[in-house]
C-alpha cells in the first residue's frame, strides 16, 4: 500500500483498510499525521494523535477516518530549499553535511560568499 491510499482512506472513500494485514504493516502515523497538519481543517485531528502515539495503528487510523470530513485534500511535501554554498563549504573544508552547517554559523556571509565562489572557480578549470 502506498501513503496515498492511506490518505484517501482518512480523507475521501473511509475505506477500513486495516482489513489486510498487510495494509495494516505498511501504516506510519507519524508520516500521515504530517500530511493532515497541512490542512487548518485536519490539523486538530493530527496533533490529536501525535499526542496520543501510543494508540495503536488501527485505533488512530480508525479516529482520523471518522473524526475527519470528507473532502478531497491534497498537497505536496514541503522540502527545505537547497543551499548550493552548503555544499561548497562540504567541499572546501572536506566536511559532512552536519558539520558544513555548524560552520556556516560560524563563518559569516561574505566570507561563505567567498568560499563558494572559490570552489566553483575549481570545479570550472
């Protein structure tokens, strides 16, 4: 099953997909409750059971798909915009990902400026 089934279950058709054992495996509340807290008219419903986590699966998929109207939702995952001087910064200092970040805080934006305009100096010869 994929998360778009599950959504639609919650959302649109209230189908009891928890019937097949193998709907009721591939269930991650914490991925659905973050696709309903997009919406102002489902969040309610989702921080409802980010508090209550330790329900089961079945039980919090059976409150969203009752406790919530039906209507068609849908948006697209919200990803952090890319910062193309991070990976200058990876690159100049041969840092990992998370310790590039902690230099960024420390370096100051001239001289980040600077080091990304160095490696694509680099990467161009």
């Amino acid at each position: 099953m994929k998360l778009g089934d599950y959504l639609n279950a919650i959302n649109y058709s209230k189908d009891d997909l928890f019937a097949d054992e193998e709907a009721a495996k591939g269930y991650a509340p914490f991925i659905i409750n973050r696709c309903l807290s997009y919406f102002p008219d489902t969040i309610l419903q989702a921080n409802e059971m980010n508090t209550h986590a330790d329900l089961g699966k079945q039980e919090q998929f059976d409150y969203l798909r009752h406790s919530i109207r039906k209507r068609r939702r849908f948006s697209r995952w919200i990803k952090k915009a890319e910062d193309k001087r991070l990976d200058s910064v990876k690159l100049y200092y041969n840092f990992g990902t998370k310790k590039a970040l902690e230099a960024m805080k420390v370096l100051s934006d001239d001289q980040i400026d600077e080091i990304h305009q160095y490696v694509l100096k680099m990467q161009g010869s």
